[in-house]
C-alpha cells in the first residue's frame, strides 16, 4: 500500500476518534482527543491509503529533549501492510533535537511489541497491574525506550 503521511490539528479529533474506534475496543472518544491535541508538543500524523482513506495515526509528544509516543493505531481492515512502521519512522526522524524516546505498552500487546522491538525499543521498565481490563484483571505495562538513530530505511 502506498501511504501518504501528513500531520493533523485539533480539528482532526473526529476523524482521530473514528479511526481509534476501528482500531482498538477501547476507545478514546472525541474529548479526549481535542484535549490530547491541544497539549504542548504534541503532533499528530494521519497516515491515508491509495485510495484516500484515513487507516492509521501516531500521536507523539516532544518536550525538551524526550519524546513519548502516546498512541498509534491502525484500522483492524488495513493492518500488517506497514502503515504503523512507517507512521513511527516518520515521526521518529522528524523529531528535533531527541535524546530518548519512550512509551507505554501492555505486556500482552503481542504485535505492538513486536513492532517497538523491530524499531530498536527496548525494556527500560514495567508498571505492574497498569492496564485494566474486563472482569477486573490487570496487565504489566512494559516501558521501552529508544535513542537515535533509529532503524528505520
Ligand atoms: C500494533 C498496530 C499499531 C500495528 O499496526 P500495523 O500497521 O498492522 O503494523 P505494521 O504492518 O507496520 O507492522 C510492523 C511490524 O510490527 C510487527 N507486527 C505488527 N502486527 C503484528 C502481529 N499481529 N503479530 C506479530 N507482529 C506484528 C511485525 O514485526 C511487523 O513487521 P512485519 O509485518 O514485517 O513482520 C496495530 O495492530 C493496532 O492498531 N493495534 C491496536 C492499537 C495498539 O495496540 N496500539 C499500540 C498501543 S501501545
């Protein structure tokens, strides 16, 4: 799939929030967005297919020297074709003046692992019992860092 990767304001937080609602079960709603994108070094990126459609999103949050990666998701229907690697690479590389990168991931997320470790994210901590979920049991968060220069081609 061809992508075209290009950033969005605090007037993408409809199209964030569907595109989250795709994705994942749990989803933020528009509110939430609005007040994500209004934060203080945040960009958001939208990456759109061939066809136009909007099927994934990076949220990253630079401050100072640190970035966090807050959120990427991909439309469960266009998945494994690239787009969350290349929605990191992008944003990796067009971050200014980074020392270390971080984020927050559940430690039974099995494919955004995968994709982390493939960009050089390695364990730098864990939050036990982070992550809640449906009928009251509770997941590690894995902390991973990163520093550049990052594997990306
Ligand atoms: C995690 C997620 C963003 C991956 O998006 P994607 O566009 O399908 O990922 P990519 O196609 O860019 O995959 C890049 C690499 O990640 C790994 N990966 C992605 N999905 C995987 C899966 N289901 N199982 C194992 N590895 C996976 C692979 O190493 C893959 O490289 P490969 O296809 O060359 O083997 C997507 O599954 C998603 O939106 N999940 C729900 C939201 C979420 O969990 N976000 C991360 C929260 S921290």
């Amino acid at each position: 799939m061809t992508l075209t990767i290009e950033t969005v304001g605090g007037a993408g937080a409809d199209l964030l929030a569907a595109l989250h609602a795709a994705a994942v079960d749990d989803p933020w709603d528009r509110s939430a967005f609005a007040e994500t994108l209004a934060m203080a070094g945040m960009t958001a990126r939208l990456a759109i297919s061939d066809a136009g459609k909007p099927v994934g999103f990076i949220l990253v949050r630079q401050v100072l020297d640190e970035a966090e990666v807050i959120l990427v998701a991909v439309d469960r229907a266009a998945r494994r074709q690239g787009t969350a690697r290349a929605l990191l690479c992008q944003a990796l590389g067009q971050l200014d003046g980074v020392r270390q990168v971080f984020l927050e991931v559940a430690s039974d997320n099995a494919a955004a692992i995968a994709l982390y470790r493939g960009l050089g994210f390695t364990d730098v901590g864990r939050r036990r019992g982070y992550y809640a979920r449906p009928g009251g049991q509770a997941v590690d968060a894995i902390v991973l860092g990163n520093s550049p220069p990052f594997p990306c081609r």
